[in-house]
C-alpha cells in the first residue's frame, strides 16, 4: 500500500502470508517467501542462471520491457547466449524502443528510439550452457542511451539464425517479446537481456565482425619489414 525505496546494495527478502480467519492444522502453506536483488546499475528480470536457449531459423530480436521509475542514461545492453559450432564470429546487436502499450491485435506498440549498441562479434569465451551466466557488455555506440521516467522500454538484442539466446525464469504477461523476422509475439520465457546504467562500460574483446588479422613480409627480415593490417 505503500512505495519502498531500498536503502542499500544487497538482497531483499520479500514474505507474503495469508490468514483465512479459522483455525487450522497446517500452517505451512500459509507463507511464501521471494527475493529481490538490489544492484547499483544492473536491471534484470530474469533469474540468473541459463536454464534454457531460445533461438530461430533466421534473424531475430528478443527482449524485455522495464519500468522506468527516474530520468537515468544507460551505458549497455547485456545478453547471455549460446551458438553451435560454426557459430563463433556471428554478429549482435541491441537497441532500445519505447513500448506504448498493446493494440487491437495483441501486438506491441513500440517506437525505435533510434539508440543502438555496437556490434560485435561473439567469441567462444561469450558462449553458456546450462547453468552458466556469462553475460555480453553492448555498449550504445554513440554513447549513454537517454530514458525518461514514467517511460517502459523493450531492450531486444538481434542475433541470428547461428546463436541462441539463454533463458531463465518465467514472464508475467507482458514482460518478454520475441520477432521471428515476420511479428513480435509474448514469450514465457525470461530472455537473459539486461540494461546496465553504468555509463563507463565497454567491450574489451573484438567489436569487429571481421577479426583483425596483422601480416608481415618478408618475414623473416633483415634490415626491414611491411606490415600489413585488415
């Protein structure tokens, strides 16, 4: 009935109880417990820990939505994925849109807000299986992505058809959207999709689909040599 403003870093414990008003023998199921999570700068929904991989035949995005409660700049979007064997170098990127609500049809209303991340091709240090959460940093290419408070945005991260995106807990309708290259559709599944609002985050890995390759000739050589850099 009333807001709750954490105090500091660290988990909160969440009870619930419920009194049917007679007296009864088991009292066990009458209490529930959950945990919140308070970070300095990470939002997530999803639970943590790759349960599942979620992918599609073809380009696709997947996403979720998050509350926007003050005026704030983002520094990342972050994913955990997995991707076969012919999968590492495959490209990703992320951007944020403005979600306005339903329509008529049950789709999303979502408005580009013309922020992306770098693209960067993923490295077999980036993949998971269950029971991993080895997250992917995106920075916003053209610096801190501008959120207003009152706003819901969808954070989709697009991969394609080579990597699939991890997935751990279970959505509440609307929390998660999914394109499947012809319409977005609610998904059951929590993508493991984050926005972190540390503006000072980078990519310390190749941001280059094409990995950098450094040649020189002749090699050996005597009194000098030509370096070569794609």
């Amino acid at each position: 009935t009333t807001s709750f403003t954490p105090t500091e870093l660290g988990v909160v414990t969440l009870y619930g109880s419920v009194s049917t008003g007679v007296d009864e023998t088991n009292m066990v199921n009458n209490m529930t417990t959950n945990y919140l999570e308070i970070t300095e700068s990470e939002y997530a929904r999803d639970n943590e820990v790759c349960q599942l991989f979620y992918g599609n035949a073809t380009v696709y995005e997947f996403g979720n939505l998050f509350d926007i409660y003050q005026d704030d700049a983002l520094g990342a979007i972050e994913v955990a994925l997995r991707y076969g064997t012919t999968g590492e170098g495959s490209p990703i990127t992320a951007k944020l849109y403005e979600f306005q609500g339903i329509d008529d049809s049950g789709l999303p209303i979502l408005v580009d807000t013309e922020q992306n991340t770098i693209e960067y091709a993923v490295t077999a240090a980036d993949d998971n299986i269950a029971g991993q959460s080895n997250f992917i940093t995106l920075p916003f290419a053209n610096g801190p992505a501008q959120v207003q408070a009152g706003k819901t945005y969808l954070a989709a991260v697009t991969s394609t058809d080579l990597t699939d995106i991890a997935v751990s807990g279970f959505n509440t309708w609307p929390g998660s959207w999914f394109h499947d290259g012809t319409s977005w559709g609610w998904t059951y599944g929590i993508p493991m999709v984050r926005i972190n609002s540390d503006e000072t985050l980078s990519v310390s890995k190749n941001t280059n689909v094409n990995a950098l390759k450094i040649h020189a000739f002749p090699n050996p050589a005597q009194s000098r040599t030509n370096i070569q850099i794609q």
